[in-house]
C-alpha cells in the first residue's frame, strides 16, 4: 500500500475492524459501514507518516465471532 492512499477493507457482512497502524502499540476498532451492493467495508488513510505495517482482524458482528487470524498490508513509499 503507498502512503498518501486509503486503504479499503471490505468484506460481505458487518463487522467491526480490529486494526493497529504501529505493531498493536495501539488498536482502534472501527465498525465497517454498509452499502446498497451488500458489501461492508472501513477506510484508513494512509499517512505519509506511516511506515509500520497495517495489521488487522475482523470481528463479525451477526455471528458475534472473531476471524480466528490476523492480516498484514505492508507500506511503501
């Protein structure tokens, strides 16, 4: 992902996004927004001060579960 950009995670039911931008230091949880295509998703702007990984997992809300794993999206120039 370059920085500057937003990064979209999207997924085919709600869910609360599980994420940190500076190795878990800190962790937001974002609820994911619905569109009329039955598809949810959560932007995060990419800052050109970022240069840690963004790390991630979802939290889904109809089935009140965990994803069971986590995600990487490195940043790049």
């Amino acid at each position: 992902m370059k920085k500057g950009y937003t990064l979209r995670i999207q997924a085919p039911a709600s869910f609360h996004l599980h994420w940190t931008g500076d190795e878990w230091g800190t962790v937001k949880d974002t609820p994911s927004s619905a569109t009329t295509l039955g598809i949810d998703f959560v932007d995060i702007p990419i800052t050109a001060k970022q240069h840690a990984p963004i790390r991630f997992t979802f939290f889904w809300s109809e089935n009140n579960s965990w994803e069971g794993r986590d995600y990487m999206v490195e940043i790049k120039q």
